[in-house]
C-alpha cells in the first residue's frame, strides 16, 4: 500500500487526495496532515473563483474570427434548412440536419422536408459528401416511411464502427409522429438499407416512441397540457454520465419536456422526469447536464411569460425543481439554448433579445463557468445573418459546431455552416 508524506499533499488535488484517507494503512501523523489538508482545500476553491479569460478578451471579436472561419455544409440546390447535430470520429464531422429544396425555413406541413448527413473532412475544412437518408415515402428493405415530414434528426456514435442517426417523421392532425432511427457503417461510409423505430419506456411500459405515450406519462404526474399528435424530438446533444448515455426531449407544440436516458443497445428512451412547472412560461427545447456536485440542471426556451429562459434542478433526474430564471441570462428569447461541458469548462449559450439590422435570433451569447455558478462571456455572435440553434462537439480537446444561417428570409434558416469553437 503507498505510503504519503505531507509533501505529497500539497502537491494534490483534494479530489485526489481524498481516496488515500480511506485506503492507506501507512500515513503521516494527523496533525501534520491537517493544517496541509486545510490548504488544499483553499487552493481548490481559489482555483475555482479564479477567472477563467484574460482581462483583455473580446467576446465580439473572438466571436467574429470562429464565424469567418465557417464553412457550408448542405448542398447547393438546398434553400431551406435548419435542426443541425453532429458526431466527430476519426478527423471526420458527420452532420445531421433536415433540408428542403424548395423554400427557406421550416413547417411540419412541409412533406419535403427530408434529413441529409453531411461528411466533413476535419483537416482540410472539405465536405466530402452529402447524402440523404430520410425522406417522406422512402422505402428500406423492412419499412417505407409514411407520408410526412422528415426533420428533427440527431446522431450518435454507439460503437466503433456505426452512427445512429435518429429522425421524426410527423404529419400532423392525421396520425401520431415516430422518431425513428436508420444506422451508418463508418467503415463502408454508407447507411444500412433498413430503419427502425425507437422506442420509449415510460411507468406505464416501453411503446412506439410517439408523442401520446410522452404525454400520458406527464399527464399521470398532473401536467395539464393536451396532447398534441406530432412535436416529439430530441432537442438536446447526447450527454454521456457514468457510462449512460441521457438527452433532454420535448414536445415542442405541447411545450412538454423531460429528461431521458438511453438504454444499453441505444434504441429505447426511458423517462426519468419530467420538468413542466410552471406551466404558464410553456417551456421547451431544454439542455440538461450535470454540475460539480452530482446535482442535475436544465435550461428551458420559453415561449410564455417573457420569453427569456428558465432553469430547474434535480437531486435524482426524476424530481425536478419548479422553473426560475438565473442572473447568468438576461434579456434572452425564446430559442433553443445549449448547455455543455468541455475540459472542466461549463459552456452555457442561450440566444439574447436583440436584433441586428432587425434580423431575429442575430445574437447568440457563450457564458462560461468551472462550478455552474460564476459565468464569464467568452463568446458574443452577433451577425445579420441569424446565429441561431447551434450544437457544439468537442474531439481531440478541440471543439466544433454547427449552426443555422441565413442571407434574405425572414427566418433566416437557409443553411447550415460548420465551425471550429477553439
């Protein structure tokens, strides 16, 4: 068993210090340790309060470099575009995001709509391919698609060789949306010529991942907004605790939100809580993760009340606190936020009420924090072309994105530009 001296501990995080108390048989004499212990813990808390950027950083400019950085990543005869994620593996981004030919922008009675992945060669900043893989009517080998949009994708490497590549396939007011998802084998660069349903398991059993059993297993906890047909997705990246794989999902147009877990073979979505409360701010499009104490916390768009975002805690991720707003985020609007940990760093980012040459969604704030408490801006986007839902994935102690953007629409989703954070 290792045997530690005084010296030891000053060199030593508390964390790392820790485990030795409850483990060596041989240590030095406690009245030494004590004194050098108290220390530690000082140094600890010093280095967490210590600011994380230099006096002389710009959030505006450091903001404007990463955009003229930017490259496309949908295709040339694409006009409308939006809902973006992306997984990074060997130097490659694989990015998801549904598209249409016809018109900037997005509707769910759009049965146009189809979902593309973009392959993106890291190194040379070179789009390699675009290739569809959902599209209303498509037939597989085991299933054709039903007739509606299909939007809303996400994706998730679940092993070496494969991304999974999720997708809601809706039309609503005739029958119940499905998220679905179809597999890409990272070795042939190409997709698997079958696609399947998710599931969802809630306490009343594991279904079709469709919005009715989302909302019957709210409705049983005493949530009191109808049900609602279609609006089912996952909103948030996948964050990974423990070796368990979780994401925040929603209903958008039932304003209904919980955070899920994935189980082992990443094809069924367990409820773990929902956050409803209070009911009147209509919360959706959350990001969850979890901060230095274990504590679960959750950032909410808000489409009621006064529209900037609300925040909710939870000891467990299955009682959540009701809904409140935090000094960290002022004057923001309702947009989806992103909420992510990246070297230690927590990056908070949220979409501020302010418009550049009256363009809506032309702000996009980066807060960063070590405890989830004390927030620094690192990054302020502010471009008349939109800056609007991101996703952001770190790889090789880098982090990338993509984002939504626009030139002339109102709504500003035309395209979608994949970037490099730092």
């Amino acid at each position: 068993m290792s045997t530690f001296t005084p010296k030891d501990y000053q060199t030593k995080t508390l964390a790392s210090v820790e485990p030795y108390f409850r483990t060596c048989r041989s240590i030095a004499p406690l009245k030494q340790i004590l004194p050098l212990l108290a220390a530690t813990v000082v140094a600890a808390a010093a280095q967490t309060n210590s600011p994380i950027l230099s006096k002389d950083w710009n959030p505006r400019l450091e903001a404007d470099r990463v955009m003229a950085r930017m490259l496309k990543v949908t295709a040339r005869q694409v006009k409308g575009a939006h809902d973006a994620k992306l997984a990074i593996c060997d130097g490659k981004a694989f990015v998801v995001a549904e598209v249409n030919d016809r018109s900037p922008g997005e509707s769910a009675q759009w049965d146009w709509i189809y979902s593309t992945l973009s392959v993106v060669d890291i190194e040379t900043m070179r789009v390699e391919k675009i290739i569809p893989f959902a599209r209303s009517g498509q037939a597989y080998a085991n299933e054709t698609l039903p007739k509606g949009v299909c939007f809303a994708p996400n994706i998730l490497q679940i092993d070496d060789q494969t991304l999974r590549c999720f997708f809601s396939s809706e039309r609503p007011d005739f029958r119940q949306s499905q998220v679905w998802y179809i597999d890409f084998d990272l070795k042939q660069m190409a997709f698997k010529k079958t696609v399947h349903r998710a599931k969802i398991k809630t306490a009343a059993g594991t279904f079709d991942m469709q919005p009715k059993y989302f909302h019957a297993d709210a409705a049983a906890q005493g949530f009191q907004h109808p049900a609602q047909d279609a609006g089912l997705y996952l909103v948030d990246s996948f964050k990974t605790f423990d070796g368990k794989t979780y994401i925040a999902i929603n209903n958008w147009i039932g304003k209904q939100n919980a955070l899920a877990v994935l189980n082992d073979t990443f094809d069924t979505f367990e409820i773990l809580g929902h956050y409803n409360e209070p009911e009147k701010f209509q919360m959706s499009e959350s990001s969850v993760n979890r901060l230095p104490d274990g504590k679960w916390m959750a950032i909410c768009r808000k489409d009621g009340d006064d529209r900037n975002y609300a925040f909710t805690t939870s000891r467990d991720g299955k009682k959540w606190s009701e809904a409140i707003a935090l000094d960290v985020v002022k004057n923001g609007t309702n947009s989806k936020p992103t909420f992510d940990r990246f070297d230690g760093i927590y990056y908070l980012g949220w979409q501020e009420n302010k418009k550049i040459n009256g363009v809506k969604r032309s702000v996009f704030n980066i807060d960063v924090s070590r405890d989830g408490k004390t927030w620094e801006r690192k990054y302020t986007f502010e471009t008349g072309k939109s800056f609007q839902y991101p996703t952001f994935c770190e790889y090789r102690r880098h982090v990338y994105f993509v984002v939504t953007q626009g030139d002339t629409s109102k709504s500003r989703k035309e395209r979608i530009m994949f970037g490099k954070l730092f």
